[in-house]
C-alpha cells in the first residue's frame, strides 16, 4: 500500500525534524548559561526556519494520515488507530515510530522546561540587577493597589 509507506517515510522525516530541533534547543540552553547573546539569537532564527519545516510536514502528515484512515477504514486519522487497522507487515514499524515519537515529545519538553527556567532566572538576575543600579522602575501596579511614586528612571531623569 503505496500511502502507507509514504506515511511512513514523512514520519521519518518529522523525527528527524523534531531531533535536529532538540540539538538546536539543546545549543540554545548552552548559549544562555554562557550568555552568548550572539549564539542564541542566531540559534532562535535557526529554531523559526525549523518551525515552519515543521508547519508543512505536519500538514502533509494530517493530509496523508486522513487518506490513509479512509482506505483503511480507521477510526480516526491518529497514528493508533492507523496502526490498529495497519496490515501486519506495517504495524510493527508503525509502532517503533509511535515510540520514538514518545521519546522525542519527552526530550522537547524537557529542553523546553531548562529554557524556561534559563530564561526566567535570567530575567529575575538581570531585574535585580537594574533595581540595584537604579536603572529599573520599582513601580507596581496590580488590582489591589498601585505605586504612583516616581521611579528611578524617572528621578535622574
């Protein structure tokens, strides 16, 4: 079955997407802990391209993985139900390419996790350093109450 196996060989292809994206998030982490701002603004230009490879292929795997459920005759177009339905001799493949698919969501989250972290403790650095010099406005504002006092950007002018 000639779609089948084509689903397959983009699912390949998205593996390897979503690997080389997690090299990229990998290097992006290392660039922050060294702050290499050059590095990872061009590692975040790279990390755009990568995203919109992964806009098309994902678009061609909904499209193809529909008509691969209607000749088929699977419940839905999710890799599961293709592989319930799948002739022998492709479930098994189908089924290690779930299970890579697994691996890398863990592997994304987990890098995606560290950059948060990264870039969230730089930001409180970075703040606590601006309030320090008196560079960074101290003024809040929420519902309960607001600070209207000058800040000190406001002060030295």
């Amino acid at each position: 079955m000639a779609s089948i196996n084509t689903l397959k060989e983009l699912l390949r292809s998205q593996i390897s997407l979503y690997t080389e994206i997690i090299e990229v998030l990998t290097k992006e982490k290392n660039a922050i802990v060294t702050w290499d701002f050059s590095e990872t603004n061009t590692l975040l230009a790279k990390k755009e391209k990568l995203i919109h490879k992964e806009k098309l292929l994902e678009e061609a795997r909904k499209s193809l993985a529909e008509r691969v459920k209607t000749e088929l005759n699977a419940k839905d177009n999710t890799l599961s139900s293709i592989i319930e339905v799948a002739p022998e001799e492709d479930k098994d493949e189908l089924a290690l390419i779930k299970k890579e698919f697994q691996k890398i969501v863990v592997g994304i989250n987990n890098e995606s996790m560290a950059l948060k972290i990264l870039y969230s403790t730089n930001i409180k650095v970075m703040n606590g350093l601006y309030t320090q010099l008196g560079i960074l406005s101290s003024n809040t504002y929420d519902k309960k109450k607001s600070n209207n006092s000058a800040s000190s950007v406001q002060i030295m002018g």
